[in-house]
C-alpha cells in the first residue's frame, strides 16, 4: 500500500530582486496620497433670492476630487399647508458656478437640480444606484401645517474626477494666491413652493472639499512615488445648453460638443418650465436618435430607453421587507426615474465594475463634429430641452485610455 506522501510546504513567494543599478518603480499616486476633506465655507443665513458674494475656496495643498454642499431651509411657526414644487427641494439654489482662476470652468452655471441630476446619473464617484442625492440618509422635505412645513435638506456635490482609482481629472487646489471661486443664489419662494409657509425658510449654505494630499516625492526608503494624479492637468466639465423645442420630428443641435463627449442627458419642460411627465406619451418623442456627422448612433424608443436607464443606474430595482415583495420606486422618487429626464447610458460599459468602467465607448468629437439628438416627435407642450453634456479634456490619450480602462 502506498503511503500518501507528506504535503510540500510551499515557500512565500518573494518580489524578485531589483537588480544592482536599477530604479525600483515609483509607488503609484492612488497609494503614496490620502484622500481627506475639509470644511470650505459656510454662507450663514440667507433669504430666499439672495445672492452671495463669490467664496473663495480655500488651497488644500493637493488635488479636489469634489466639492460636497450642502443646503437647509429652516422654518418655524409654520400654519401654511405646505407644498412643494415639482423640483423641489432638489432646486433650492438656481445658480451655481464654479470659476477657476483661469482658463475653462469645470461647470458652467447649473441650478442645485440639475447638478443632482448630473450626482444621480453622471457615474462620477459614487456606485448608483446610492449616487442619487434623495437617498442620502439626512435628506427631508417637510410638507404640510406642521410649524415646521416648508424645511428642507439636500446635498450635492460639484464633481472633478471621473475615476475615484485613479484620481483622473481631480484639479489642482494647491495655490493659496490662486483661488478658485463659487458664486451661488438662492432660489424664489415662487419656484420652490406652489403653498408657501407662513414665514419664508432661513437657508443656509455649507461646502466641504474632498481632496487627495500631495504625496512626499519619496518614501522614508528613498523610493520615489507619483506626485500627480493620472492624467494630471486633464479636466472634466458639464455644459448646458437650452434651446426652444417646437412640435414635430426635430433634429437638435449640441452646441457643446468637446475632445471627448463622456454622457449626455436631456431635460424636457413644457413652456411653463415644469418638466414633461413620462406618461405624457403625445409630447416625449417616441423614438429617441442620437445622431453623429450625419451617423445614426443610437435610434432607440422611450420605452426601450427608460428600460435600459433603470437596468444601467439601478433605479426602479428598491424592495420592501423581503425579496419576494418587490416595491418599485416612485417616479421623481429616492432611487426611481424622473419624469421629463433621460440619460443616454450607452456611452458607458456599465458592467457591474461602475464606476470603474472603461472608457472605450466615449464618443470622440472635434470642432468640425456636428452632433445631434433627434427626437421622432415632440409634442405640442414641450417647450424647452436642457441639454445636460459632460466632456472630458485629457492632458493626453494615455490618461484618457490606459491599459487597464480598455475592455
């Protein structure tokens, strides 16, 4: 009888030597920084309408990956039956811009709801479908003639980086004579309440940075390590346009167009400016045609498309209680699609790796690129479109696609 032989203890494996004269690797910048926050302004009290002098955001010695703000309406003695707008709370301030100290801006001038918007359906930082802002655990909206109806909470971020592994597009927050700079203003009581309260909310405006440090250029071992993130000097903006929509089979033009357009969206508002409803099936274009230098990319029905934006970003998959008792969520709702809102999925690989998808389906444009949504047909109610576009301007193709963002 053959005796099993004793097991072979297996020996640790070991890096192999750096050979004499040889330069280690440098540690890359994702693992030489820490990523921190800090604290950057506090408005105080405000009033409905008022607009701040520019903040001046402070230097965190390294590179902003985001800007979170946060805004509260505070109201007391309320007797008003409360109610809120449509886009309310979500568009507490309607007028955000971000300013550099020079060159392009990262965003040109959104409202706080259309940068939830760009929170809930950009794919920045944050996995979906816990990237949507009403989920947050402090968020509230407080209707009603309760004494405190008419307060509210949300919180967004202003978003840099579009890889949260490699620190790609974060900017450069270093220089304490070179600030950047945020100019907001509340919105109108009109905008914000269809029942106003009794005595109009104090708002108050707080903003904290989210940064990487700047690494050391070598190790307490001499190695040297990364100082920049990939790609450093590379950028991330969101445009908007906002052009008249008139009824029939329309080609609209992107205005907006860059290097390398990353996501686009669409907001359609009936000439009162209220967002269209998604059973408003005479007014949304049934078939949607993203058309590229004459090119169809994508000719898709609304139907199919709502379907393939709620599979991408998660929305309309939330339960209650058990598996087995599946709830879906509510238009305009925590974590469920909003009327009047589509986003075009398809310029991302999703694939259960978001937010680390590659990026291999971006479209790349130029400044001869004619690029056009075309709706087959908007109805006779809709009034305006908000083209919301996110463009990336690389320092370089390498940044744009390295080796482990391609698939």
């Amino acid at each position: 009888m053959t005796m099993p032989s004793a097991p072979v203890a297996r020996r640790p494996a070991q890096a192999a030597p750096v050979k004499k004269g040889a330069t280690a690797p440098a540690v890359p910048f994702p693992i030489a920084s820490l990523t921190r926050s800090r604290g950057s302004f506090d408005t105080g009290n405000l009033v409905l309408g008022q607009s701040t002098p520019a903040i001046e955001i402070p230097a965190t010695g390294g590179y902003a990956r985001w800007l979170q703000v946060e805004v509260t309406l505070t109201t007391a003695g309320n007797a008003a039956a409360v109610a809120f707008q449509a886009d309310s709370p979500m568009n507490a301030l309607s007028f955000v811009e971000f300013l550099p100290p020079s060159g392009d801006p990262p965003i040109v001038p959104h409202t706080s709801y259309q940068l939830i918007l760009w929170n809930k359906y950009g794919a920045f930082s944050t996995k979906p479908p816990f990237s949507d802002p009403l989920s947050a655990p402090a968020w509230f909206a407080t209707a009603g003639a309760g004494a405190t109806g008419g307060s509210a909470y949300i919180t967004f971020r202003i978003p840099f980086e579009i890889d949260p592994g490699s620190g790609f597009c974060s900017i450069t927050n270093s220089a304490a004579n070179k600030s950047y700079l945020l100019n907001l203003t509340v919105n109108t009581s009109a905008a914000i309440y269809s029942t106003a309260p009794t005595a109009a909310p104090a708002v108050r405006v707080v903003g904290s940075i989210y940064y990487w440090d700047e690494p050391a250029a070598n190790t307490r071992a001499g190695t040297s390590q990364v100082p920049g993130p990939l790609g450093l000097g590379s950028f991330s903006q969101l445009r908007l346009d906002q052009p008249p929509i008139t009824a029939g089979d329309k080609y609209i033009k992107v205005n907006n167009a860059g290097p390398v357009l990353r996501m686009l969206g669409v907001v359609l508002r009936t000439g009162a400016g209220v967002r269209v409803a998604n059973t408003a099936i005479t007014d949304i274009p049934q078939l949607w045609d993203f058309v590229f230098n004459t090119r169809d990319r994508w000719l898709i029905s609304d139907t199919m498309l709502q379907h393939d934006m709620a599979l991408a970003w998660g929305y309309g998959q939330a339960y209650a209680g058990t598996k087995l008792a599946p709830t879906l969520p509510t238009v305009d709702g925590p974590k469920g699609l909003d009327n009047g809102v589509r986003f075009f999925p398809y310029f991302m690989q999703f694939g259960d790796i978001h937010p680390m998808h590659p990026r291999s389906q971006y479209q790349v444009t130029g400044d001869s690129t004619l690029t056009q949504i075309r709706g087959i047909s908007f109805g006779a109610n809709v009034g305006t479109m908000e083209i919301l576009s996110n463009l990336v301007r690389p320092s370089d193709s390498g940044a744009m696609y390295p080796p482990n963002r391609i698939s």
